[in-house]
C-alpha cells in the first residue's frame, strides 16, 4: 500500500494484531514502514529479487533521517551490483580490529577490544539497527561514561564499515552521545588517600612518582610530568609562565613530605628531567592509568581528582581559601579583578604553613595505613 509517508501519519497508523503490514512512502520509491503488533520499523526494498532491509525503529529513528538512509542505502554499489553478498557482522569486526591492531596504539586498541568483545552482537551486519546497539550498550555498561565510550567504539566501528561497503550506512549515524558530561566532583576519601599514597610510595617508576607529586603539591599533570631539576630550589617548586596553563609563573612549597619524595634515591630518575634517559615527555598515561587502579583495587579516578582532592583536604585543615587558589596557582576566585590589581602580597609564609600542615596530615593518614596493614 502506498501512502504518503509524515511523522503524523505514520503515528496514525495502527499496529495489526498480528502479522504484518508495510506502508510505502509514496515520494520516496523503494521507502516505507512495516508495522507489526509491537513495532514500526523503517524498511528498503532493493535489488532484482526486491529484498528487504531494516533501516531502524520508529520512533528511535525520525522520518527525516531514515529516509535519508534509505536513500544512501539504495544509491550505494551494494544494492545494485552486489546483492547477494550478505556479510556476517563477527566477520566484519574480526576485519576490523586486525585493521585497528596495524595502525592503532595498544592502549587505544585495548578500549576497543572492550566493549567490541564484550556487547555480543549477531548475524548479518547489513541487519544490525539502532536500536538493538543500543540495547546491547545498556546491558554491558554500568556507568554514564562507559556507555559515551562504547557508544563512540561502536560509532567508529561502522564508519568504518561503512567505508568498506561492509554496510551502506551507519545505525548511529542520527544519534549523539547519550550522556553528557557532566563536570566531574570526584574527591578521593582519606582511605583512598591511605590506600593510592602507599601504593604509589613503595614503587619507583616513573608515573607513580609522578602521582605521588600531583597529590602532595596540587599543581597540575603536565607541570609535574615536565618537572626539571632547576625548577626545584629552597624546598619550593618554581615553573616559568610558559610552563603553566595561564601563562603566569608560579611558585609552591614542597613542604616535608614532597621533599622527602624527591630525596628518595630511587626516584632521582624515574620523572624528573635532566637524566639523559629521561628527557622527553612521558606517555602511556591510560595504560599506567588503569595498571595503578587494578594494582590498588580504587574507584575510577582521573588525575586532575587529584588536585581537586588537594583543594578539599586543605579546605578541611582551615587553610584559608586565598592561600589555597595561591598553591593552586588559580588566576580567578577571591584574588581576581581589583583584588589581584591592589593585593600585591606574596602569601609566602602562609603557603609554607600550609603546605607544612597538609605534609604532616599525609604522613599521618600513611602512618595510619601501615598501623592497619600489620
């Protein structure tokens, strides 16, 4: 039956009881809609032996887009000179991740393999649609984040496939992330603090140093990632504008227990530049990532928590929250505007108190954990 195909009248139409019946678009040749008892789903017709192919469900697909699709799909080389090839989506993914595995790194590849592995899909990729993808993401993951990373994973998988005339178009084509992100508030506890400070201590490789630093200064990955020797005089830290993220120099005490970081001898080597072995920027930060949250059994973390984590136990320990933004090296908050103009005070002396009670709240949440661990 031929009607003419609008986001009102495939709402009018009525689902049968049972069985099927398919309405064809009356603008679009070769387009329409198949009702059944529960569904409506877009479908072509395509091919000397007038195949069917799924396009995607309404509503989950608009009007607008599956005919758009459709229109791809039947213009592309598979629907007039290959119709019989019907490649099996296994097939298709194994092609894909052996591609990945020549040209992608082995952390990069490592995500993919996860959700690619783990959210089973089957038969004909031609006839995988939008909305069993995204049912099988729902059911793997556990997390807003984890389902934006399987989504994209997926995303890319058929473009890809999509490139290799595997499939004329792709299922996801029409949809955005389904989370947004959502500014993180992640702050470690003080026994997780216990728990990534003793881990991190009793290792000597490069990123667990690095680590140690980004939680017992606050300052930032990339700053203490590129730390150089003659950055580091009197207990204090001191980086040049072009080594911040506002371009302005900056200057924070190490307190007691960064010191002892950096005078532990084994570390000498392992992140600071000016060792000919060690000159360069560090990478594998994913991979080094995910060892230390299996190696200690902590909750996702990332990084940056870290220096939010630094803000909140000085919250904690009464510092105040002009000498907290000044270790922070923060350019905005309560010395900003006419306050930065006319407040000309270095806060020294108050940031070395600082820093000397937080040292000395570390060392005694460390001392607590080896209490615990006998």
């Amino acid at each position: 039956m031929k009607v003419r195909l609008t986001d009102l009248s495939i709402r009018k139409l009525a689902n049968p009881q049972d069985g099927q019946a398919t309405y064809w678009d009356a603008t679009t040749p070769g387009f329409g809609i198949r009702c059944s008892a529960k569904s409506k789903s877009y479908v072509v017709m395509y091919g000397t032996k007038r195949r069917l192919k799924t396009i995607g469900r309404h509503p989950a697909l608009s009007l607008a887009d599956a005919r758009r699709q459709g229109k791809l799909f039947l213009a592309s080389k598979a629907t007039t000179s290959n119709d019989a090839i019907e490649h099996d989506y296994e097939d298709v993914q194994l092609a894909y991740l052996a591609d990945c595995q020549s040209r992608l790194r082995p952390s990069t590849l490592e995500g993919y393999l996860l959700y690619l592995n783990g959210i089973k899909l089957s038969g004909p990729i031609s006839e995988i649609t939008q909305s069993g993808v995204m049912q099988a993401i729902e059911r793997f993951t556990t997390s807003p984040s984890s389902r934006n990373y399987a989504f994209t994973t997926f995303k890319v998988f058929f473009n890809w496939a999509v490139r290799r005339q595997y499939i004329a178009a792709n299922p996801l084509s029409s949809l955005k992330r389904p989370h947004k992100a959502n500014s993180r508030d992640r702050v470690l506890s003080e026994n997780e603090i216990k728990v990534l400070l003793s881990y991190t201590l009793s290792q000597t490789d490069r990123y667990c140093g690095i680590v140690s630093l980004l939680l017992v200064t606050g300052q930032r990955r990339g700053e203490i990632a590129g730390l150089r020797w003659d950055e580091i005089s009197d207990g204090w830290l001191h980086f040049s504008p072009d080594r911040t993220k506002n371009s302005r120099g900056h200057a924070v005490p190490l307190g007691t227990l960064g010191l002892q970081i950096l005078d532990r001898p084994k570390i000498h080597k392992s992140f600071i530049f000016g060792d000919p072995d060690f000159d360069q920027p560090f990478s594998g930060w994913s991979r080094a990532q995910r060892r230390l949250l299996r190696q200690t059994g902590l909750p996702h973390f990332t990084l940056h928590d870290l220096r939010r984590t630094f803000a909140t136990a000085h919250a904690k320990l009464g510092t105040p929250i002009h000498v907290t933004e000044r270790l922070l090296n923060h350019v905005s908050g309560t010395l900003s505007g006419v306050a930065a103009v006319y407040n000309r005070h270095s806060y020294e002396a108050e940031m070395i108190a600082a820093q000397e009670a937080y040292s000395m709240w570390l060392t005694g949440t460390l001392a607590e954990a080896r209490s615990d661990s006998r």
